[in-house]
C-alpha cells in the first residue's frame, strides 16, 4: 500500500519527548495566551480597539532540500567544489536543535538529496547521528522523500554485482524510512492534525528509475522519473482517504521552471490537480525560487547548506486559504545566525509573491526567468482591495525565550511605524488594516518586531488597491 502515515509510528529514538500533536492539544487553550513562555503575553485588540478575530494559528512549515550529507569528501560529479563540497552536521544540528524548536511548525519537510552518495553508508550515519542528539519536541512530523542522490547506486562492482544501492540505504537510515518499514519506494499519504483541520501530505518519489543499466538508473533519477504506476497507487489512495483541509505535494523534482521533472511530469501535474494542491514542494535544483503552476505555488528550496556560502530555508504557510512563503538565510559558519526576531507576514497575500520582478517575490535574486514571465503580475491568487476594505494583517514572530518580543509595529508604503499589532490568544500577532485614502495601485506593509535585548526582525509584503 502506498498510503503510510509515520507519524503514527513512533520512532524509538525520540522516545519520552513531547509530540507536536501533543502541543497543538496543550496550545488550543486560551491557558497559553503564554504560548508556552515563547512569547510575550499580548491582548487581542488591534489599536482602534477593534476586536481581532480570534482565528487558529496558521498551518505553516519550515521547508529545507539537497543537504548532500557526505560532500564533505566528495565532490561529487561536478567536480565543482562550491556546489557540493561541505554540509556539516553543525549546521542541521542548529536547525533541529535551536531554530526549529522555537519556531515550532507543523512539519519539517526534507525534499530529498538527503546525503550525497546514496550507496555509501557513511554519510547515511553522519545524517542519522544528527536525529539521533536531537532535542526536536515533534520528530512524527520531520518528513523526507527520496532525491535522485539518495537513490544513487554505485557503478562500480564486484564480481559483476552492484555493491550500494541508495534506495535500500534510504529506508533502513531516513527517519522517514524507519518510521515506515522496509515496505519498498517512499511514497504515500501522510496526515497531520492541526488546530484548523488535517492536513495532507502527499509524498513522491520522482527519482526512481526502472532501468537495468546502473550508468542508466542514475541518469534517469537525476532528469527526475515520476511513474504511472506510482501515480495511480497515489490517486486510489487519495480517493479512500478522507477529506483534508488542504494538501500539500512533495516532490524533489519542480514540476516547473528550466529543469521540470524529465519524465512523468504531465503525470504530476495531474496529481497535485487531482489533490486541490496549493503547494507543491521540491529542490534539486540547488537555487532557491517560488515560482507557479497554475495557482499551486511551487516553492524550491536552496541547497541546505553550500561550502563557505550561506544556507537557507523556507517558512510556508496557509492561512486561511492566503499562501505565504519567506526566505531565511543562514550564515554559513557558527553560530549560524540569521537573526532573532523572526517575522513572517502570512496575511493579507502576497501580491508579490513568485514575481521575479519584485523584491519581495522571495527568490534569490532580482533575474527575470523566461518560463516565468507570465506571472510577472506576481501572485495569481491575490486579490485587490477596496478602499473601503479593512483586511486583518497577521504575522508570526518568532523568538527564543530568553529574549520574549516587546512589541510589534506596522507601517504602510515605508511610512512611520506607527500603527501596533495585539498578540492574540496563542502566537500569531494582528491588527485590521485601514485601507482609506490609499490610491489605486501596488502598496507595502512592513511588519517590525522588537524583542526584549533590543533586536529587531523585519518583513514586507504587497497588496493591490483597486
């Protein structure tokens, strides 16, 4: 059966720790208006006095791809030693030991490419050793699917016989892999529970490869290889399953932009069109970039962590039906600092978002892509305001304990910081937006957060007036 669900499995090695399935049951109180002493206490009214709506925290993800464990001895084929050459452990260890507890999403996604040499067991253990210190409080919901190299075999063989072969290695040394079993590709449904209803992960294998040939495997995982056959084990179990709030489909391959998944890419499409998918999530490509299929959101994560060159993840999120993604880089050396507080606007939408024209498209840089000229208008699911509009702005901020936030201001069009944000009961930060006098046209909102040793964290969206 394709359809899987590990975090219903316990995976002995986190045993005794509390679940995020645990904390969503603690935090749906009003008794952590607290938010578990993260925080700093709030009200909810905005400041006209007006009563927020009390809404559910939005779903949201830290998303992270190409951790290429084991390229600290091997260059790989590109023999390019600023593309594959270092991810330390330190670096993942930050990210599950420091950052993700304090962000605290629902799920951590792994888009694959989780170590270099699939067919090595090496780096399989020095990916494990991470998990295996680990103090994440919910490791049920750390999610991987295979990329083309964790599939990789070795070409080289003894007495005529393969001797690795990175499709057997990923399941007995993914966390994903042991969760599940050895029951054979890594595909299949996986459920969360949210405040807001389940959502459902849809993961993929597009990096499998039926060919006898092992020069030939390894081509073909690497263009990408999405099966008909896993596609319809896919379809007949989402047709079984029962409604989700949302989907989200996990790919390691883009199913847009210059390198598409090489075979089967019609065939995912089809998919995330037959999961009402808003999100599809992927990387391979080494860059990161938000671009869209339709109205499903394709976010690329950037390799997790370049020699020398700094790192990156992405904040996902649906609130409500509005998709936010944000950037955060990472230096890439200790202490890994990307800056506390952390902002994360997640509504009103993005007008921006996937628009290569814009700075706040979240991309990499400010490169117009041919295949994506047709959403230079940005966000294809955004849209205008009124004037007479008064849309709720809510943010995440995010900051350690040790250093609660303070206080949270917005402005409008870089204008004075001058119009605050409550916190309401559990984490998320809002205020309603007063639209009037605003002309037509592109506008900003910039949220900044202030915590209690006086640092600052920073985001900005657009919006559209009509």
């Amino acid at each position: 059966m394709a359809n899987d669900d590990p975090t219903k499995n316990s995976n002995s090695m986190f045993n005794g720790t509390l679940s995020r399935r645990d904390f969503i049951k603690i935090s749906a109180g009003t008794a952590v208006a607290l938010s578990l002493g993260l925080y700093g206490c709030g009200t909810s009214t905005s400041d006209n006095n007006t009563l927020v709506n009390q809404t559910v925290e939005p779903v949201f993800f830290v998303h992270i791809s190409d951790s290429h464990f084991g390229g600290d001895t091997t260059l790989g084929e590109s023999q390019d030693p600023t593309m594959l050459k270092v991810i330390p452990k330190e670096l993942m260890s930050a990210l599950v030991n420091e950052i993700i507890p304090v962000v605290m999403p629902l799920a951590t996604i792994h888009t694959g490419d989780l170590v270099n040499e699939g067919y090595q067991l090496e780096p399989w253990q020095s990916y494990q050793d991470v998990f295996a210190n680990t103090t994440m409080k919910y490791p049920e919901n750390y999610i991987e699917i295979p990329g083309n190299h964790d599939a990789k075999v070795s070409i080289t063989t003894v007495n005529g016989e393969d001797i690795g072969d990175g499709r057997e290695l990923f399941v007995q040394h993914s966390v994903i892999g042991q969760a599940l079993g050895n029951s054979g590709d890594k595909y299949g449904l996986t459920e969360l529970s949210s405040p807001s209803g389940t959502v459902r992960l849809v993961r993929t294998n597009t990096s499998t490869s039926e060919k006898e040939s092992l020069t030939a495997r390894n081509e073909e995982n690497i263009n990408g290889y999405f099966t008909s056959a896993q596609q319809q084990a896919l379809l007949n179990d989402l047709s079984n399953s029962q409604p989700a709030m949302f989907s989200v489909v996990l790919g390691h391959h883009p199913i847009t932009g210059p390198t598409p998944i090489a075979i089967g890419n019609d065939l995912m499409t089809d998919l995330v069109t037959a999961a009402d998918a808003p999100i599809y999530l992927c990387g391979h490509v080494h860059k990161p970039d938000i671009m869209w299929s339709g109205k499903t959101i394709v976010i690329q994560a950037d390799t997790f962590g370049r020699h020398g060159e700094p790192s990156s993840f992405y904040l996902v999120a649906y609130d409500s039906g509005v998709i936010a993604a944000k950037l955060i880089t990472i230096d890439a050396t200790p202490p890994f600092n990307f800056g506390w507080p952390l902002v994360f606007i997640t509504s009103p939408a993005n007008s921006s978002l996937g628009n290569t024209d814009s700075d706040l498209g979240n991309v990499n840089d400010g490169t117009v892509h041919p295949y994506n000229n047709s959403y230079t208008a940005g966000n294809p699911n955004a849209t205008p305001f009124t004037p007479d509009a008064t849309p709720t702005l809510r943010a995440m901020i995010f900051s350690p304990s040790t250093n609660p936030i303070t206080s949270v201001y917005y402005s409008l069009d870089g204008g004075p910081l001058s119009h605050e944000l409550k916190q309401t009961v559990g984490r998320p930060w809002e205020a309603l937006l007063n639209l009037q006098g605003l002309q037509p046209g592109s506008h900003t909102i910039t949220v900044q957060a202030k915590s209690s040793d006086v640092q600052i964290g920073v985001d900005t969206i657009s919006f559209t007036v009509s």
